[in-house]
C-alpha cells in the first residue's frame, strides 16, 4: 500500500513517471511475498517449487521487473502487462510468468530485442489496471499491452487524509479488532463495505474495462485484454471488443490444471501455476499474432 500523505493524489496518475507502489517494495529482494509465505509453506509444501526457487526482485518503483530506464530500451520492443497478484506472479519463479514467456515468444517470432515490464500489484483492482495504464502508455510507450483484469468486486480510495486503501468486497468487512489497532482503516472498510454493491462494482469494472480500451487505441498499442475468470465480464460481454479478449483466464485455466499441483498450482499452492501461465502465454502470442501480423512484422 503506498503511502501519500503530504503529496497530491495526483503521483498516483502521472504522465511524466511511473507511480510508487509501495515504499516498502523500493528494490527489495525477497525470498518470500504476500500470501506466498514460509509459514504457508510449511504447513502445505509445494510438490516442486522449494524455498530456493522462487524469489522476487523489485526495482525502485516497487515492480517486479527491470528498472524502468527511459531510452535505455530504444531499440526494443517493448511489452507492459497489468493486473494483481497472479501478473505479479505471486509463487512463481520470474522467467515463467505468463507474460515474460509470453516476451519470449515473441522474441524469438520477431527476431527482435524485447523488454517486458510486469506492472502487477497484488490485491489489484481494475481501478488500479486503468490508472497505471494511464502512466504506463506516455511514461514506457509500449507497443504491446497486456491487461489481465481482477475480480470486479475490487476497489481503489484515497482518504480524505490522503492514505491509499485496496478493497475487495468479497472479504474487506469491519470488525471490532481493526477498530482498536486501526480506526482510520476500520472507517474506510465501513464506508466502503455500506456503498458497495454487485451492480456498483459491475459498473465500475466496466467503466475502467472502456477506459483502458480508449487509452490503447488513443496511444496507438498493440494490446490484449482478459481477466483472472472469464465470468468476471460475462454481464457485459456484449459491451466489449470481443476481438481481443484472451480466453480462458488464468483463474479458469489453474482449475484445468487442479488434480497436478506440481504444474497447476503456484508455491503458494493458491495462485495459477507453470502450466496456466504457460498456455495463457501460448494463447495471448496466438491472438497477438491473429491481429497485429503485419503491422509486428511476423514473417
């Protein structure tokens, strides 16, 4: 959670650099994130990913990617991805993340350099996809977007004290504890949790879904789009460009993959696995292909 108190909102979405994710994640190097934990290992230790085989490096914006370097990559193509934790790869080792086997690809059709800068965020909503996108074109100008949506119940606030909140209405609920340790975050969650509601959050990931389609075609981007489930866009499917929508999403194809965890499941043995980042990779370069062939010089 980055912290903004003392500066405008507005570093949150900015056109001139990319936004901090959290102060906390400046170039750290860590053996264990988020939900991917040494307890959690413990208890339920993967069938092959041990401690030494996932690791998680952040540059100094708090991405797990290489540092951004304006012009360094002139002579690349380059390639953003955003989305929460399953872009970000939680429990999974970096080179085979969906979206840099995906950059491999990609590579190796083109016979190009390629750069690829995975913008997830865990706990991420489809607020968060448009406003990084929103940095990501003018800042990195991509030439290829990929945007894996979350689960629409999810929402980004800023306080009226300028603190940054994540919310997921399927499990942010007030409760009497957070109320003693935390009260600014206990309000926020009760404000948050009365004005939510199904049709609310719907509207809202549609909202942001027509945003990040706008910015793409304004920046002129190769991009594709999908979404953790392909039931998260299913009350709307009739409102978006069907054309790029990658399907199925990561969260339908670990299911694929459930009955062999040592391939379907993450260290974490929660997120998506080598498997599902594998054939969401195979099928993104596919559909890439399908609509940019020319204009990406496939030969």
């Amino acid at each position: 959670m980055a912290k903004v108190i003392g500066l405008s909102p507005l570093h949150l979405l900015s056109s001139e650099q990319m936004p901090l994710t959290d102060e906390r994640l400046i170039g750290a190097q860590l053996q264990w994130f988020g939900v991917d934990n040494e307890h959690r290992n413990q208890a339920n230790p993967h069938p092959v990913f041990g401690v030494e085989d996932v690791s998680y490096h952040f540059n100094a914006k708090g991405y797990r990617c290489p540092e951004f370097g304006i012009g360094t990559f002139e002579n690349h193509l380059t390639v953003v991805s955003i989305g929460a934790s399953e872009v970000l790869g939680t429990g999974i080792p970096e080179a085979q993340l969906f979206s840099n086997v995906f950059a491999t690809y990609l590579k190796d059709g083109l016979q190009r350099p390629v750069i690829h800068f995975n913008l997830g965020m865990g706990g991420a909503s489809a607020d968060y996809v448009s406003r990084i996108l929103a940095s990501a074109l003018p800042v990195l100008k991509p030439d290829i977007v990929l945007l894996i949506f979350p689960y629409y119940g999810r929402r980004e606030h800023i306080n009226s004290q300028g603190r940054f909140f994540l919310f997921n209405n399927q499990y942010s609920q007030p409760n009497a504890k957070l109320k003693l340790s935390d009260p600014e975050n206990y309000s926020q969650i009760k404000a948050n949790a009365l004005l939510s509601s199904d049709y609310s959050d719907q509207l809202n990931f549609y909202k942001n879904y027509q945003f990040c389609e706008s910015l793409c075609e304004k920046y002129k981007a190769c991009w594709l789009f999908s979404a953790y489930r392909m039931a998260f866009f299913e009350q709307i499917d009739s409102l978006i460009n069907i054309k790029h929508f990658v399907t199925p999403g990561l969260g339908d194809l670990k299911l694929k993959y459930q009955d062999n965890p040592s391939i379907g499941l993450a260290r974490d043995m929660g997120h998506p696995g080598i498997m599902p980042h594998k054939e969401m990779a195979e099928n993104l370069f596919e559909r890439l292909k399908s609509l940019y062939f020319d204009r990406l010089g496939f030969g």
